[in-house]
C-alpha cells in the first residue's frame, strides 16, 4: 500500500506551541499584543521595509491597499488574469475595474511589456503578483508606474523571503501584501501582513486596519482619544496566530533552505524529460532570489496534463493545477477588462501541473513522483508522436 503525498504540508518549527502557550499565560491574547509587534518587527528588519502593518490575510492586506488608493467607479487597475482572486476582489470591493493583461511565458508573472498598452486616462494603480515566489520585472514596472503617476501594489503573497536584484519583494512597490495562510512558506493558518513602503501612507494605513479609527495613534499617547476618522474595517490578527508566525519567521532561512533543496532535486531529475521535449520546468531570472514556493511543470498539452494529473491522483500524488483565469471566471468576465488577448495566460492555465512541495517531504516521496511522471511520459510519448513542450 502506498501512502499519499500531499501537495503542501505546514512546517512545524518547534516553538509555536511555546510562545502560544506564553501568550496564554501572560493573559495577553489581546490584538496587536507583543507577538504581533515581534512578527512586525523582524519582517521589518529582515527585508528592510519601513513600516509593516500585520493581518488576518494577504486578502485583507490587499484590501486596505486598495483603500488607499482611493480608488473611485471607472477606476482600472491592471493585473495579471493569472492570479488569485484575492488580488482582483480587492479593487472590485473598493469600487474599481480590474483590467487584464497576459503573462511571460517564462516566470508565467505580469507580461510588463504589455502594461503600457493597457493604460488609461481611468488607471490608478499596477499590481504585480510574484508568481511562485519568482519577481515580477520590477524596474520595468516601477519605470512605467513613475512616468504615468500610477500606484504600485505588489501581491507578494506567494513571496515571501524572495528578493529582486537584492531587494525584498513587497519592499518595492508603494505597498506590498504577504500572506501566511497555511498553504504558503511561513504559516499561521490565516494570516498576512501590508508593507506600507510610503511614509505618508503609515497614519492611514493604520486608521483603515483599527476600523477607520485613529486607536494606534492613541496608545501612542498621539491624541487625547480615539474615534471613527476615516473608513476601514477589522484588519488586526489574532495575537495567538501571530505568537504561531513568530515561531516560523524565526526559522525564516533554515524553511527556506528545505525547500530549496526540493525544488532543485525535481529540476535536476526532471532536466532528461525536459531535453526530450516532453516538459518544461519554471525558469527562475539571473535577477530574482526564489524562495521556491511552487515547483510547476507545463506540458506540451491539456490532455497530456490532464491524464498525468490523473495518474499521479491514481498514485496518491497531490498534484494539482491553477489558476482558472479570471478574465475567463464568470465574475471576472462580467466586472473587468480585458485589455488583450491572454494567449499565454489561457496557454498556461491549461498546461500547468504543480508537484508536492513542503519540509520534509522524504527522498524515496520526491522519487516517487518523478518515478511516476517519467512513467506515464515516456509511455504517452512512445505510443505517439514526439510532442514538443513550446
Ligand atoms: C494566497 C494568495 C493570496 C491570498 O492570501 P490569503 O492570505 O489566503 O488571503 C493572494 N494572492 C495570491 C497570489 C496568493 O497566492
């Protein structure tokens, strides 16, 4: 009997037990308690970034950076289709229209040579998504971002611990969202942060997450009380979940070097299908640290990954694919742009297969699910004509 591989598994580092335990005994489960400071604190000063702001989620991260953009009706918002949906519902909830463009068919992130053509008299804002913890074409962005007075948002939910020519990702952009929901690097079962990059966005940032009140400002000693000043909603975590992140931020690199080390064996392992044509694994850019968040693989087709997906689910391989594009999602197509055609994004989307990637999942399991795919592949492939992967 085989037993099953799941796609992701959560990393346990050890002490999250203790330091929820220590929240509890203090008595300081409270919101924004010493726990969610420390978490605030060491992203800070690890990816130098000047003011980080935790979450309940990168969906509420990006919420409030829609919020301040101040985004009004017959506003347009350019992202990738090949995304989330969080990254689209945070515009449409703040009232504005995402418009889609496709991605590179290499990093499968924003396509920035298409960004231009997609601007508007209406556009406010940019958001890249760092796709598998893979950066965007910051400088090309940010460029374009500058000479057309636009906003840059990065959903760098997939990202973090990942870099750009040195930076952090989210440190580069106006704002930029983490997430640490349970299926990411660093986890908390539900949780985020908002790196606010603009100093004369910190005051309001933290009005929109206290509710629209100005309370951080009062437990700052700043004003004499606090009241309802701006809008916002419930965008502080839980300090319990953030005492559980603190224990994982801790073990930042050591989580950072496991993956690493998965990611490259399947590349290394998969590299003889891949010179047969037969695949194609993703291309991390000379400019970009990955912090190997996913391990995807594109086939030459949609019935050769649909039949390997099955196959490797027939194994007990919690292989899975992504995303559905949102230009093409009923919502998606009724509320946005599409401001191309998204040849690679409907390319992509139907090619794409993830392999299980997590600490500890154990050699004979990694050799398992390359065991399989060469299997089926090479068997596939004999029985036909040679495909190419493009
Ligand atoms: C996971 C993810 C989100 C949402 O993060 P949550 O913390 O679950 O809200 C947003 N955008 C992208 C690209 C993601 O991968």
């Amino acid at each position: 009997m085989t037993h099953r591989i799941p796609l992701s598994r959560p990393f346990i580092s050890g002490k999250e037990l203790e330091y929820v335990t220590q929240a509890i005994s203090r008595g300081a489960t409270g919101s924004d308690g010493e726990f969610t400071r420390r978490c605030a604190s060491l992203l800070e000063d690890q990816f130098d970034i000047g003011k980080v702001l935790m979450t309940p989620s990168c969906t509420a991260a990006l919420e409030i950076a829609a919020m301040l953009c101040d985004l009004e009706p017959g506003d347009e918002v350019i992202m990738p289709s090949f995304t989330f949906v969080s990254t689209a519902n945070a515009v449409v909830r703040a009232g504005a229209r995402p418009v889609f463009v496709d991605v590179r068919p290499d990093t499968l992130n924003i396509n920035e040579s298409s960004i231009e053509d997609a601007i508007t008299e209406r556009t406010r804002a940019i958001i890249p998504v760092h796709y598998a913890g893979v950066a965007c074409e910051m400088d090309t962005i940010m460029d374009i971002a500058r000479r057309h007075g636009l906003l840059v948002i990065e959903d760098a939910a997939q990202a973090v611990n990942a870099f750009y020519k040195g930076q952090a990702l989210g440190s580069i952009g106006d704002l930029g969202c983490y997430s640490f929901h349970d299926t990411k690097n660093y986890v908390c079962g539900e949780g985020g942060a908002i790196c606010v990059n603009r100093p004369d966005f910190v005051e309001r940032a933290e009005i929109i997450r206290e509710k629209g009140t100005n309370r951080a400002q009062f437990f700052r000693g700043e004003v004499d009380k606090y009241t309802w000043v701006d809008i916002g909603s419930s965008f502080v975590p839980a300090e319990l979940a953030s005492a559980f992140l603190l224990a994982q931020l801790e073990q930042l690199e050591a989580i950072q070097t496991l993956r690493k080390e998965i990611h490259e064996f399947y590349t290394h392992q998969l590299q003889p299908l891949e010179a047969e044509g037969l695949l194609r694994v993703g291309r991390i850019p000379d400019h970009s640290d990955s912090n190997y968040h996913i391990f995807h693989i594109l086939l030459p087709d949609v019935g050769t990954r649909d039949n390997l997906l099955e196959k490797l689910r027939e194994d007990k391989i919690g292989a899975a694919f992504h995303y559905v594009p949102l230009h093409s999602s009923p919502m998606g197509n009724r509320i946005g742009r599409t401001a191309e055609r998204l040849r690679v994004t409907e390319s992509v989307s139907n090619r794409l297969l993830r392999l299980p990637l997590f600490c500890g999942i154990a050699e004979l399991e990694r050799t398992r699910v390359v065991e399989t795919i060469k299997e089926h592949l090479c068997l596939t492939a004999r029985r036909t004509i040679q495909p190419k992967a493009a």
